[in-house]
C-alpha cells in the first residue's frame, strides 16, 4: 500500500461514485471504500503502537495477574467470530497455575490477536485449545523453547489451532514486521503483517518469550512465557 497517493482500486471507485451511476453500484464501491479506509486506520495504528514500544515508551503496568482468568476474558471476546466459523474454541483445563507478574491489558491484547490469527487461518469445523501451565526452567531448556530462555519459573500459554500451518521454512520469519506467509495462500485474510511483531514486543517487555511450532496442514501452535509471580 502505498502512502502519498491513492491506491488504483481506491481511485477507481471513487471515480465511479463521482460518475453518478446507478444507486446499487454506489452502495457497493462506498462499501469497498470504507473497507478500505478501515485497513488504512489499523495500519496506522499498528505502526504507531510498534514504534511506542520499540523507542520504550509504552510503560507495562505489572500487578499479580490470574492468567486464566485474562484467557476468559480473551475467549468470550473472540467467541462470535469463532461461531461464524463453527470453530469451536476453549481452554483446556489444567492443574492450577501460580498468578504471573503481568500488565494484564497488553497481555489480554497478546493473547486476542493469537486467538484472532487462530480462528482466521482455520477452516471451517476446526479446533482451537488454549493451555497454560507452570514451565520451570533450570539451566538449559529443551527444544521448542528458545536455548536462551532465563530460567526461573514461568507461567506458558500455548494456543493451538487445527489451520492450516505455517512451512517450517518461514517459522522464524512470521515475527518481522509485514511478513505474511504465502499471500496467495491468504489473500482474502486480511491484517497488516504487524501483529506478531507487537506481541513479541509485548511479550519479551515482560522478560518472557514468544516462539511458534507448526505442521503445514496441520495446524499451528503459538507459545508465550511469563514470569511468575
Ligand atoms: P497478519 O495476521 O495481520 O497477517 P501477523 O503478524 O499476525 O499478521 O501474522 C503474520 C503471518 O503469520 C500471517 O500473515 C500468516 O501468514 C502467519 N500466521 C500467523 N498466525 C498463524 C496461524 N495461526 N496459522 C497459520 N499462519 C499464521
């Protein structure tokens, strides 16, 4: 997308507005435009969140947090757009966790836009589970976790979808800024590219980490660590 001049769709259906045709046919282009003018605004504001956290100026307010209960709260908002899908979508329940030492806001944040990729990169009929365990890590952690993680122990929330996966050869990249997988794969997915990159920020401002396991057809499974309380 370019940003000093308009795009050659945008200008189209605004010529064709401005041609005064037929009502059916405006009702459609002012649609398409405001479809447009929404992408545009996210994209903005995306940008302007990963600057604020690259040049340290998003300041994390940390309290002792209940980690399931900000899942709750992250899966009854996705819930409809799972529905639309007839994705069914829930937490698996598991032994209870310690709380961990989280800005609960950016964490439910993290934890909606992992959901959101998660219901939109799977077809219709799938499954997403959300997991959080204790992880305790001693000197050297055992692959998938990253070999530099801390140790200490961490409060790990994974999400898993049965989508439609991503290569193991583009598992490091989906983390950079603007990177998509496959555009003609997911062309009508939508999203700016940025969101992992935020999460990640987001995530390692808390001293945890993000990382990703895929099977390409078989589904996705997206990890994060936080410190525990
Ligand atoms: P966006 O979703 O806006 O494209 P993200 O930064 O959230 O941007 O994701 C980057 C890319 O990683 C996506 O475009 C997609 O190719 C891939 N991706 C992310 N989550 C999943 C998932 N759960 N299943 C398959 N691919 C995914």
């Amino acid at each position: 997308m370019s940003c000093g001049r308009r795009s050659p769709r945008s200008n189209y259906w605004i010529e064709t507005v401005q041609s005064e045709p037929p009502p059916d046919v405006s009702k459609r282009m002012l649609g398409q435009m405001s479809q447009e003018v929404d992408a545009v605004t996210q994209l903005v504001d995306e940008l302007h969140e990963l600057s604020q956290i690259e040049s340290g100026r998003v300041t994390l307010k940390l309290a002792p947090t209940t980690i399931e209960h900000v899942v709750e709260r992250a899966l009854e908002r996705i819930k409809p757009q799972a529905d639309r899908k007839r994705i069914q979508i829930a937490a698996q329940p598991q032994t209870k966790v310690p709380p961990a030492l989280v800005d609960a806001d950016r964490i439910g944040q993290v934890l909606l836009n992992l959901l959101h990729n998660a219901v939109k990169f799977t077809a219709d009929g799938g499954q997403v589970v959300v997991k959080t365990e204790l992880l305790t890590i001693d000197q050297s952690p055992a692959p998938p976790i990253p070999a530099d993680h801390a140790s200490g122990i961490w409060v790990q929330v994974s999400i898993s979808d049965t989508g439609i996966g991503i290569p193991s050869q583009e598992l490091a990249r989906i983390f950079e800024r603007f990177y998509k997988v496959d555009r003609a794969r997911t062309r009508n997915a939508g999203g700016t590219g940025l969101g992992l990159a935020i999460a990640k920020h987001l995530i390692e401002g808390h001293g945890g980490r993000l990382w990703a396991d895929s099977a390409e057809g078989r589904g996705s499974t997206f990890t994060f660590t936080l410190p525990a309380a």
